[in-house]
C-alpha cells in the first residue's frame, strides 16, 4: 500500500478531481488522441508515454515528499491562453492544436495545484507527456520526397540508369515507388522519443542532452536513405526475388533497430553518473497552506477548464445548417456534363456535397473538369484542410499520383497547380499506351475567400464559426489534359478569368441559400 505523507493528500485529491474533469469536458479530445494512436503505427509508441512519465515521477517520489505542496494559482492563467487554443483548433478542426492544449492543460493544473517547488522535480517527466500528441504527419511529403531524392542519386552513383518521375522511378530490373510508409515518419517520431528519454536519463548538463537529441533526430533521417537504397539495390542484385512485398518492410524495421542500438550504445559511453536525491530542508518543507487557498484556487481551475468547451458549445448552436445543395452556374459558351473526363477522382474524405463533371466548349475542344467537395459542420473525420485530403492517395487510388505541384497566379488571386499522371510508371516506360495526364488548379473556399495556404484556411474557417458566421468551406478543383492546358496554363488561365466569379456566387448563394441557422 502506498502511504502519502499528509500535506499530500488534499493537493492530489484536488489534482485527481480537476484531471477528472478535464477528461470529461474535454473525452472527443482525448478520445481523438487514443483512436490515432491505435490506427496509426506512427505514433503507436504514444501508449507508452504515460506509464514512463509516471515511472519518472515515482523515481523522484523521496524528494517530492521532503516538500509541502502550496499551490500556485498564477499558474491557472496558464489555462486562458490554452483554452483559447483548443477553442480556435476545435473551431479550425485542427487536432494537433486541440490534443496540445488539452496535454498542455493537464500539466499546468500541476504547478497550479501543488507549486512549482514540487514541480521544479519533475519537470521532464511532465513535459515529457506531450510526446503522447501525434503530431508530425505533416513532414511526411517532405520525407517522401527526400527518400526519393537520395535513393535515386544513391542508385545512380552505383552505375544503374534511372529514369524518375515524381516519387516514382524505374531502373532496368524494375519499377519502384516511394510512398508514405517508406518516409521514415515512425521510425523519426520513435527515435526522438526514445532518444530524448535516453538523454535525461544518461546526462545531467543540457548540451550533452541536446547533443544526443540532435543525434536522434538526425539518424533516422540518414538510417531510413540507407534503407530505401539497400532495399532497391538487394531487389535489383537478386532479380527481385529479396526485398518486395512485406519484406522490405521487415529488412527496414530489423536495420533500423540495428543503428538504434548502435546508437544508444555509443551514446552510453558518455553517460554520466546518477545524482544523489536532492531532499528538501526543514525550512523549505514547511507548514501546509491553508485549505480555503487551495479551495479557492481549485475552483477558479475548474471553472476555467469549463470555459473553453461552454464557448464552443455556443458556436456549434449558432452555426447549425441545413444541408447544402451545389448547383452548377450557367457559363456562356460551355454545357456542363455530369461526368468526369477521365477516371481521376480526387481523395477528399467525407464532404457534405460533391459536384464533379466538366464543361464542355460550345465550339468543340477539350472539355474543363471541375471538382467541387462542400464541407459544412466540420468534425473530426469531416474536415476540409487535413492531412489525409489530396489530390492523387498512391495508396488508396494506385491508378493515378501526382508528378509536380506549384502555384500561379491570376487577377490577384492564388492557385496551387499540380500535375497527374494516370497509370503505372512501369507500364508507361514498358511500352504500353500513353498514361493519361491532367493538369490541375487548386484552390480552398473559406466562407467566401479563397485561400491556398493550409494554416490560412484554417484559422480564417474558425474565425468565422467563433463570429457564428458558419463553417461553409470547399475544395475547388478545375483541370484539364495536360496537353491541352497550353503554353503556361493558357486554357485554365482563360477559363477561371472569364469564369471565376460565376463560381464563387455560386458557392455564395449555397452558403446563403442553406443557412437555416438556428436562432
């Protein structure tokens, strides 16, 4: 049985019930954080992070209970600002954002409650808990493309022609692609986890820390190359019969653990020695503060922790629609069709509306594909600008992916611009037919502005629903065959000229039209 020294009791209690309620205003938060950590093996090192920041603080447990909690309740104006940001991340739908004040919440009730000298013992551990926030995903792309980038030079300085195209490349024994799960994300996101622990657990000055931290930043990166290479090479070396399928994956996870151990084997040769516990004085421990303080400072917590979620409650009544209906304007000289031009579908998940067909010209020519994803009451799983919306998914939809993107500019506006291939590389440098191509813009519909930059959009979209302004947003999607775009986008730039403001009263008019908002 575990005996608490009696100046501890009331704090933890108090601790305990603010944690409490925090776990109940906040669950969708919570529940969001479990349910990636189950889905995604990327972050499935998160389940450990709390059992080790509560071995952490056991190990301090001598120290903590030569002290006398006293409360800090400057520490609760902690809780403004953090509320504050998961009200704009749950208005943006941006998890990360929510997941972080919801951690950050968590440990500023510490200090608030118990003190900063007993805090000041266990500051690691507590900052230490938001590696249990999956967050990164964002850097895969960047990943992919670095993979890509060196495995290919790597390839070719072996004396292996290559011929590349986006992430995809094909040598003479065959054909390869770098897609996300070879980015190296969760081999990066352990490694610096573990890493990091390995360092406060190994060194007491900060640059020996930060040192090894860099270290396990760095060899993942560099680990992960070597792998992409390896992996291609062992393929090309024995005609394709080691290092496919799930092989690979496994050869990764084996030379990977490999350098980790090597790693952390190397790095233990500096480790220093362990620190005798430093045991608070008689004078420091002290007399307990009174119980309406911490009363009073437990109340003033609790009913900051409410504020956050009565504020969101407001908006969402506020901003209730109906469900939208997209029509399709009316533009001189074109006939729209309900059907795409190709068999490209864009990976857009769970819209409230679709409108997707093309426009054909009235004088004959290539028709204008248009692709409209109407997002309305955005949620978790519902969102319009989150990582898992793309143009081309190369692992859901193997048909199609993208070889370029960019932007351009018109009339003062904003546009992404990428290029779709839609067939195999392999089947394209083997002679067959030639792979369809699309040229494609892009542009968000915030509630009436257009955006391309992701954060942009988001913080504008939970501006707008905090003024109970609605979260209408949108995808909006014009394209056409490559070859047909002409000489720097000329039919895209001729089209969205003449027709972009027919577009943009049309999404008006669905926002105005459906806006049954409830009163």
């Amino acid at each position: 049985m575990i005996h608490l020294p009696k100046p501890w009791r009331l704090p933890l209690l108090g601790l305990a019930l603010a944690w409490g309620l925090l776990a109940i205003l906040y669950f969708s938060t919570g529940a969001a954080m479990v349910e990636i950590w189950n889905r995604s093996e990327t972050f499935a090192h998160a389940w450990v992070v709390p059992p080790i920041s509560a071995w952490l603080v056991w190990r301090r447990r001598a120290e903590l209970a030569s002290i006398t909690p006293r409360p800090a309740p400057l520490w609760l104006l902690a809780l403004l600002p953090l509320g504050l940001m998961w009200l704009v991340g749950e208005l943006a739908s941006a998890n990360a954002a929510t997941q972080f004040a919801l951690v950050g919440m968590g440990v500023a009730l510490v200090p608030a409650l118990i003190g900063t000298q007993a805090v000041s013992r266990i500051v690691f551990p507590l900052g230490f808990l938001f590696f249990a926030v999956p967050f990164g995903d964002f850097l895969t792309p960047w990943l992919v493309e670095r993979t890509a980038d060196f495995t290919v030079v790597a390839v070719r300085a072996t004396g292996i022609p290559v011929f590349r195209e986006g992430t995809q490349f094909v040598i003479p024994s065959g054909s390869w692609s770098v897609v996300q799960a070879c980015s190296g994300i969760r081999y990066l996101m352990a490694s610096v986890m573990v890493g990091t622990l390995f360092a406060y657990l190994n060194y007491r000055t900060a640059k020996k820390r930060w040192a090894f931290v860099a270290v396990a930043i760095i060899t993942p990166l560099i680990a992960n190359w070597l792998r992409a290479y390896m992996i291609v090479m062992l393929g090309h070396l024995s005609g394709n019969k080691l290092a496919v399928g799930v092989d690979h994956i496994i050869y990764g996870w084996v030379f990977f653990g490999l350098i980790m151990l090597a790693m952390f084997m190397i790095g233990a040769r500096w480790a220093d020695p362990d620190p005798e516990p430093v045991l608070a004085s008689p004078v420091d421990a002290g007399r307990a503060p009174s119980t309406n303080r911490f009363a009073t400072t437990l109340a003033a917590a609790l009913l900051l922790l409410a504020l956050a979620p009565t504020l969101r409650a407001q908006a969402a009544r506020a901003g209730a629609h109906a469900e939208p209906q997209l029509a399709v304007p009316a533009l001189p000289g074109w006939t729209w069709v309900a059907e795409p031009s190709s068999t490209w579908k864009p990976s857009f998940v769970n819209p409230t509306a679709i409108l997707h067909g093309r426009f054909e010209p009235a004088a004959g020519g290539t028709p204008v594909g248009l692709y409209i994803g109407y997002y309305r009451e955005q949620r978790r799983g519902h969102q319009l600008v989150t990582s898992v919306n793309e143009l081309a998914n190369e692992e859901v939809e193997k048909d199609w992916s993208r070889t370029a993107s960019g932007q351009t500019e018109l009339d003062g506006q904003a546009w992404r611009t990428a290029d779709l291939r839609g067939q195999a590389l392999n089947q394209v440098s083997g002679g067959g037919s030639m792979a369809p191509r699309l040229r494609v813009w892009q542009v968000y519909w915030i509630n009436g502005r257009p955006f391309i930059s992701d954060w942009q959009a988001k913080l504008y979209g939970a501006w707008q629903t905090l003024l109970g302004h609605g979260d209408d947003a949108a995808v909006v999607l014009i394209y056409t065959d490559k070859a047909a775009a002409g000489p720097g986008d000329a039919r895209l730039r001729e089209f969205v000229h003449a027709h972009w403001a027919s577009l943009d009263t049309a999404l008006r008019e669905v926002r105005d039209r459906d806006a049954a908002r409830k009163q």
